[in-house]
C-alpha cells in the first residue's frame, strides 16, 4: 500500500479494544474472537473505526511478547479479510520495535501505533532516527503516539510540530496520536494536518477537525460503536455546534457516574472482558452499576 491508501485507514476514531482474560489471568482467546466478531456486527474494524489490539487499554504492557501475536492473530481472523487492524507496540530500542513491527505486519495488521522511545530519553533528532529507521523497515502505516507525560526531563523530549514537519518525507509515517503537555499549543497541529492524519488525543474534537485533524480517541467506542460513528459523521462534515452537544452530554452523564472504562462499560452491558491483570482490579459492583444507569440515561442500552 503507497501513503494515501495507508492514511486512509488511519483516521476516524481507532478502537482501542480491552483483552479478554480468564480467572487465571491468562489470554482468554476464545472470548476475544467472539467479542471481535460482535465488534464487527456493530460497525468496528472499517476503515474509520480500525481496531486497535494491545494499546494500554486493551493492556497491551501487561502481555508478553509470546503473548500479543497470538491476540494479533486471533482479532485479524476473528474480525475476516476486509477488517482493518491496528496493532499497538509499546517503547522499546529500534531494533526490537521493527521486529515487532514485522512480526505485526505479517500478521495482518495494516498499521502501527508506537510510542515514543521515552526509556531512551530522545531529543528531536533522535526521535526522527526511531521513527525513520522504523518507517524504512515496514510496508504499513505507523501513527506516532505522542506520549509526552513520559517526557518531562530536558533529555526526554515529546514530538513537536517541527519536528513532524522534518519527518514528512517518511512514506510508511501517515499519523500522530497528537496531545501536548500544559501550556503549549495544541491547535500547533495545523501545521502539519495537511500531511500527516492527526487523531485527537487531548479532549478537543472540534478544535481538531477545525484545524485539519482527521479523527479523535473515544473512550466509548467499543462499547457502543453507534455513538461514535455517528459523531465522527457530524465532525467530518463540519456540523460542529450538534457534535459539541452530543460530546458535552455524554461528559456530562459519565462524569457523574464516575467511571468511563470501556472494560466497565461492556460488564455494564453484559459483555464482560474478564479480569484485567494485577495490579488493576475487576469493575466492582458499584462501578458496573453507575455505567449502567449512565448508559440507560443516554439510550445506549435498554
């Protein structure tokens, strides 16, 4: 695929999709096909809602590296050929991410999120080695996850817009997971939205469709898809002012509840992932009620 087909899939509202466990903690592979395949009868895996497998929600720093493969293969399979899969790779040295990297690309996956090398506290140039060393390595999509809350000390530096800009010649880089630290400018992505897909990961939806951006981070999405779909329509066809509504409702009912976790919103609504793995908790009782009364407020279930 050349860099358009990869930014087109790339964009909208990836689904970061919880791991299913069993009561021992270990992979329960055969909920996760059948969750996939309910993801997909309600609308996940297109090319506006791609999974995304072994991000921090779906616990991706928790598995092995014997272990998210088998997840990979299992979402790829479950969700048919037409699905588009995301598979995300937490930080690591070069050469062991593009051996990730490969091992997801031979696995299906059609693109890549990857933090930031934070453990080896990167400058700007050394951000760009990463990135580029990866980008030359690959046939799919890389979107950067721009994980600054990991890059506080002055060795330790984040992804800035000039620094996306002296990246645009990368053909396998189409996207970043844009956010910045407080006090810095977010609405600095319009300078680069006309090259690279920036997905929201700051809060601002509308701010970012306005400024060029091509999608958002949904805590929602995999419980019910129906929402997001819908929202990400109103955003891209600049119907903001009934976007702003349905976002600042939703907000309102959840922040009430207490709880947004999409693990707690799917035991809410009968679709429980399992036990996530120690030190995180099961949803207690309480929490499952309050999502559950928040999404009978909002019409999500009935």
């Amino acid at each position: 695929m050349d860099r358009n087909e990869l930014k087109d899939m790339i964009q909208g509202t990836p689904a970061p999709i919880p791991t299913a466990f069993d009561n021992d903690y270990k992979l329960d592979l055969s909920r996760m096909s059948d969750m996939t395949q309910w993801w997909v009868e309600q609308g996940l895996g297109t090319k506006t809602t791609a999974f995304k497998v072994a991000s921090a929600v779906g616990s991706g720093p928790d598995l092995s590296d014997d272990e998210w493969p088998h997840l990979l293969r299992t979402v790829v399979n479950s969700a048919g050929p037409d699905a588009t899969v995301l598979c995300a790779l937490k930080s690591k040295d070069t050469m062991h991410t593009i051996e990730d990297a490969k091992k997801a690309q031979d696995l299906g996956a059609v693109g890549l999120q990857i933090d930031l090398p934070f453990f080896h506290h990167m400058d700007q140039d050394g951000n760009i080695r990463h990135f580029s060393a990866i980008s030359d390595a690959i046939d799919i999509g890389i979107m950067i996850y721009n994980t600054w809350w990991f890059c506080f000390s002055p060795e330790n530096e984040y992804v800035t817009a000039e620094t996306m800009l002296r990246m645009k010649d990368l053909e396998r880089l189409v996207a970043i997971k844009w956010s910045v630290p407080p006090g810095e400018d977010f609405h600095e992505m319009s300078k680069f939205s006309n090259i690279f897909n920036v997905i929201d990961n700051y809060g601002d939806y509308v701010g970012t469709f306005k400024n060029g951006g091509h999608g958002y981070i949904s805590e929602f999405v995999c419980a019910y898809p129906k929402y997001d779909i819908e929202l990400l329509q109103l955003l891209k066809s600049g119907n903001y002012d009934r976007a702003e509504k349905m976002i600042t409702r939703t907000k309102d009912v959840f922040d009430r509840a207490g709880t947004r976790s999409s693990r707690i919103l799917l035991e809410a609504m009968g679709h429980p992932m399992g036990k996530p793995r120690l030190p995180s908790l099961a949803p207690s009782e309480s929490q499952v009620k309050a999502a559950k009364e928040a999404l009978l407020e909002l019409g999500w279930i009935i």
